[in-house]
C-alpha cells in the first residue's frame, strides 16, 4: 500500500540516515512494549523518530518525500515481480524465493543461495 505509515518510515528512517536500530526499537515499541499502536499515524512515527536526533516536522517531510515514494514503487514492484505473498519471505539476489520446510532449513538453504551468488559475482 502507498500509504502504509509504517513502510513509509521505514524509508524515511533510512532517508534521514537514523540509526539502524531505530527498525528494532519500533518493532519493540509496537509489539513487545505497546507504547505505540500496531498502526500508529504517521505524527505517533514522527514523534517515536524524533527521539533519534530528527525533528517530527523533517520526518514527515521525508514520510512525504519523493524519494520515500519512489522507493515505495520499487518496493512494490520487487513483491510483484518476486510474488511475495506474505511474512516472513526469504528472498536472496532478488530472484531465490526461498522455502524451507523448517525455519532453519529456510536458512539453510538462503545461505547456500547467497554463497552460489557471491561466487557468480567473484566470476
């Protein structure tokens, strides 16, 4: 959805540089804590970001900008092409969509993909 507050933060976290863990810390705050609501409006994602050194007024700005909706095209261009259906989804090079009949088994297999990958790179 073009409008999913929370896909767009995720790209206007990574726009205005914040830290890295800041997708963590949502995630907790979201789900572990319930400080914030599962579908927070995009002034609850401003305030939460403001507390990583990024005015709530230059995080919307960035939630509004360009930039995050060129990426939320892309993003829904790579769950169209990669048929993406849900969560979790291992998907490895953009083009192995990776099914497991455990968890580990799923991670056993995206790591043999992302090995024949970087070999096929070093080529």
């Amino acid at each position: 959805d073009p409008n999913d507050p929370l896909a767009r933060a995720f790209f206007a976290a990574r726009q205005l540089k914040l830290p890295a863990r800041v997708h963590g810390d949502l995630f907790r705050a979201i789900h572990a804590e319930g400080s914030l609501a599962g579908n927070p409006t995009e002034g609850e994602l401003a305030e939460f970001h403001s507390r990583y050194g990024v005015s709530a007024t230059a995080f919307v700005a960035a939630m509004n900008s360009r930039t995050t909706a060129a990426q939320m095209r892309l993003a829904r261009r790579f769950i169209e092409i990669g048929n993406i259906n849900g969560t979790p989804m291992l998907v490895v090079a953009g083009k192995y969509r990776v099914l497991g009949a455990t968890k580990q088994d799923a991670l056993r297999i995206a790591a043999q993909l992302a090995a024949l990958e970087r070999a096929e790179r070093r080529r």
